[in-house]
C-alpha cells in the first residue's frame, strides 16, 4: 500500500523546549494510524504541524508526495485536503447544525447552497442525526457536537482525516457514539490519523500504531506487536501506567 501522507525528520521547538525530535512516520493510503503517548509527548504538536496549524523548524511534511511544508504554499488550497477535528468542538453556535456542515463546501469548494445542503443531509443521515439538522449547537450533546464536527470534517471529502483526542472533552457514555462514526469512516476507505487515550479502541481501529515519547517515535507497528510485544522500556513502562490506572 502506497503512501499518502509522510512525515520527514520533523523538529519543532518553542523557545529552549524541544517538542518534536527527528519525528519520521509514513502513512499509508486507506489507513488509521493511531498516535499514542502520556501528556506531554508532543502528539497535539505533531497533529497541529501535520496541518500546518504550526510552522516546523526542521524536516517535511509530504501528502501524496507533494511537500506541503515548502515556503511558498497556498495554505488554504493544503487545508483544503485535510480535515481536522480537535478536542474542542469548534462548532460555530450561531449557525444550526446544516449551516455548520454547509459552510466550508460552499465557500471554500464552491458548491452552491442546494448541492451543500443536500450533502449535509446525506451525511447527516448516514450517520444517525438527520433529525438534528436544523438544531443549534447547544441544543445538541457532547457527543453529538463531536459527531458534526467530524461530519463537517468529512463534508469537504479530505484526502487525510486528523483527529486529535476527540473524546477527551465527552463524558464516557458519550464516546461510544463518536467511536462508532470513525470506525464507519475507516471502513469505508477514509485516511486517518488519530491521537487518542482510548487504547481499547486504539488496538480495535489501528492498522499501524506510533508510541511517542519526549517528542520522539519510540516504537510502532502493528497493534498486536504494540500492546504484546513491546521492545523498548518506555512503552512498556507507558502500557503499565495504563494498566494500573484501568485504562488497558
């Protein structure tokens, strides 16, 4: 399986604090590689430079072998191809759960209102709120706030899906309804790259895991070899924390 979207020898610092060290993962096309690692590893930096949220020190950014983190890139026309949902919802609360999924098709793709509209609703009854459509943002759950925010992700049909920690922010009978969305999305072909603390879900959905540590990529592979193989003294040390505490 080709390679859509690979990260170079990526260094990113702010101030003396190095955040990101030498970080090499290639991501192949179709696939969901899940971002491991405790606090502080350096995962939402990685995912913020993956989208060029932040700009690198050092190394490259390639998405299907185009180097988007050349000087001199149209950054819209790159975020036009990647879809990226954070923690925070980032719905906007004035506009009704429609207008949301509708805005981005429209102005940044160019389709008209009636094509956005019916997109919208499609997507919306594909995954089980069609009859939120017409909702306000706060009339809505946790739960299902982060389900529009991946639909409006997938609306603007991306070539790579970023998803930073999308069920930190929900009480946990709500994670489920988000889990089962992205495990729609992986089967039907979605490029994804998720960081995540549900490792349950993480050995479920993953074709390849990445273990970071101090800003480093300590150990990848396949989540059998991640979770019952592991090699190097920080990963297991990682998954014994997480055992401990319940979460394993």
């Amino acid at each position: 399986m080709s390679n859509l979207f690979e990260v170079k020898e990526l260094r990113k610092s702010f101030g003396a604090n190095l955040v990101l060290d030498n970080v090499s993962i290639e991501f192949p096309a179709q696939s969901a590689t899940v971002i491991i690692g405790a606090s502080g590893s350096g995962k939402s930096t990685l995912m913020r430079c993956m989208n060029l949220l932040e700009e690198l020190n050092d190394g490259q950014i390639l998405l299907d072998s185009q180097d988007i983190s050349a000087y001199g890139i149209d950054l819209d026309s790159v975020r036009g191809k990647i879809g990226s949902v954070f923690q925070a919802f980032n719905l906007f609360p004035h506009l009704s759960v429609v207008q949301n999924i509708t805005l981005a098709p429209r102005l940044v793709h160019g389709k008209s209102k009636d094509e956005a509209d019916l997109l919208a609703r499609t997507l919306l009854t594909r995954f089980g709120l069609a009859e939120k459509a017409d909702e306000y943002p706060n009339l809505l759950s946790g739960g299902q706030q982060q389900r529009v925010a991946i639909i409006r992700a997938v609306a603007t049909n991306p070539m790579l899906l970023l998803l930073d920690e999308v069920t930190s922010a929900l009480d946990p009978v709500l994670i489920a309804e988000v889990l089962t969305l992205i495990s729609e999305l992986k089967n039907e072909g979605m490029t994804m790259v998720i960081a995540t603390h549900e490792m349950g879900f993480a050995k479920k959905i993953a074709d390849n895991i990445v273990f970071l540590h101090k800003g480093r990529v300590h150990e990848s592979g396949t989540p059998e070899k991640i979770f019952n193989a592991p090699q190097t003294q920080e990963l297991k040390e990682f998954l014994g924390a997480l055992h401990q505490a319940g979460r394993l």
